[in-house]
C-alpha cells in the first residue's frame, strides 16, 4: 500500500487540526519499529534513496490497477491490464525521470524485461481477484485520523472495498520478491494503521485486512477487532514517544536484522562499519512534520 509505493506517493501536506502537533506514516512508524537508525537516516537526515527496479515494479503494478478500476467492470481483462503497464510507465518517468536512469542508455532488453516482469505480477493478480466483480470504494486514497489528541496518524491504502452492508475491506498490494516472512509484520502492520485510521474516522472496524502477494498469487487475509485495534493505538502513540525522546537526545540506534540487506544505508551504518552523518541542526529535518512519505525498505511496501 507501501509501501509507499512508493515512489510516486508522496503525502501531500494536510490541513491539520490546530491541536495537532506531529504527524506520522506507517511506513515512518515501521521505519522506527525495524530500526531507530534507519528512522533517523530517512526522517531526519532525509538521505535521498535511488529507486530500485523493483519498487519502480512495485509502482508501476499499482499504478495499472489503481487506473484498470478506472474501465467499465467488463473490460477489466488481463488483456485490458496489460495493455495499460507500456503507458503508465510512460506516464511515471515523464513524471519522475529519474526513473529512466534504472536503465543503462541504449538498453533496450532491460526496459522490456522490466514491462514483461510487470505484467507477469498482473497475471497474478487476475489469478487471486477477478476485477469484474469488484467496485472498490476508494483508491490510492490519503486517510488520516488524529489520536492521543495531537498525532495526526495518515497513509495512502491501496484500495477499500465498502460491502453493501458498510463492511470495510482494505487491501493492499505486494509486488516485491522480498522473503515475505522478513516483510509480512510490517505489511501487517501497515495494515493495522489504516484500519486504526478508519475506525477513528468513520467508527467502523474493517472486517477485513487484506494482503494480495502477486508475486506468488496469494491472499492473506485478517480480522482485526476493537480491543486489538485499542491495543494498537496505545503502540502507535509510545512509538511516537519513543521517537520524540530519541529525537531529544539525538540518540537512534542502529538494530541490524535481516531487512538490512534491503536497506539503502549500510554504508553510513556502524553495524557495518560506517559513520552516520552529523545529527541535522534543529529543523532541518523535523520529524514533527513528517510531511514526506518516502520509498520504504524496498521490498517492504511495494
Ligand atoms: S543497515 Fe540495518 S542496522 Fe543499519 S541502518 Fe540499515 S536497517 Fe538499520
């Protein structure tokens, strides 16, 4: 959902309540989660990350469904699919041209094994889910709640599926090769932030969380409740807490796992020998105005 999906889902500033004084992502908050440095290193050194192949896959894929909703029901073919990935690829790198660079100029196999891996991804969509039959209430949509008074929690879900007795389906996407036993907390995770979010906005708790894996045409479904969804909230706010104090005292840890082999940092990590750059003068990359959702660990969200 993302993450974020990543590279073209920037969250857009937002008109916050007045008594709002910080904001946070799911992808920010599984930043902290998996390790304080890797938080640190995105959300306040604000370290740029070059877009792998495979988050600009995870774009792509999300792109095509998030537009084949966009057809009359009956013409949401696998024909239909593949026809739009040559196009909106087209679409993202006029938009984001440093997409083009994944390939090396006058390549001409690597861009056309990149569309035909994407549509390969899209058959396994069509094998878990068959779009005719579906008329999903919302896309590539910003929700955002306020908790705990003052932390606006917000996130761009995939899609949602309103039952036509109000019940609430999320469901997210996951493009990526990553091993999903490395990656399956966080997108859980993730999953449970939207859910959080909807039930504060619209009092209602999702009966349905849901992981589409196109890579391996798998569903994974889950139902979360009001007691858990409580429980949740309650980790959410003293995971902001625990930012705010390791921000006060500058202090973010390093927590190597296997999700480093995904991290783009490694060089700058003194898990692996390197040295985090000088902590940002105050400000500068104020995690109180986590304004930018940034591509995740790759692999994490696509
Ligand atoms: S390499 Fe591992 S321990 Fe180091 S910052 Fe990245 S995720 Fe954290």
């Amino acid at each position: 959902m993302t993450a974020e999906p990543v590279i073209d889902r920037q969250d857009s500033p937002t008109a916050a309540p007045p008594t709002v004084r910080a904001s946070l992502s799911p992808s920010r908050a599984a930043d902290f989660k998996t390790c304080p440095l890797l938080y640190r290193f995105r959300s306040i050194d604000r370290l740029p990350e070059r877009p792998t192949v495979e988050q600009a896959r995870g774009t792509l894929v999300h792109a095509v469904l998030e537009r084949l909703f966009d057809l009359p029901a009956a013409a949401r073919t696998p024909r239909s699919a593949g026809d739009l990935v040559a196009p909106q690829w087209d679409r993202l790198v006029t938009e984001q041209p440093e997409l083009a660079t994944l390939f090396a100029e006058g390549d001409a196999t690597g861009p056309a094994e990149f569309l035909r891996s994407a549509a390969a991804l899209l058959e396994g969509y069509f094998a878990v889910e068959d779009p005719r039959r579906l008329e999903p209430a919302e896309r590539e949509a910003l929700i955002s709640a306020v908790v705990d008074e003052e932390l606006l929690i917000r996130g761009y879900l995939d899609r949602l599926d309103v039952a036509p007795d109000g019940a609430l389906r999320v469901v997210d996407y996951k493009t990526g090769g990553a091993p999903r036993e490395a990656f399956e907390a966080r997108a859980l995770f993730q999953l449970k932030f939207y859910a959080l979010v909807l039930w504060r906005t619209r009092g209602v708790v999702p009966r349905v969380l849901r992981l589409l894996y196109l890579k391996d045409a798998e569903v994974c479904d889950y139902a979360p409740d009001a007691e858990e969804l409580l429980r949740f909230e309650r980790t959410v706010v003293a995971l902001w807490q625990a930012i705010e104090q390791a921000t006060e005292r500058q202090d973010f840890r390093p927590r190597p796992s296997r999700l480093c082999d995904w991290c783009a940092h490694q060089a700058l990590c003194p898990s692996f020998g390197g040295t985090p750059p000088p902590f940002p003068a105050a400000g500068a990359g104020d995690p109180l105005t986590d304004a930018r959702s940034r591509p995740a660990v790759p692999g994490a969200d696509e």
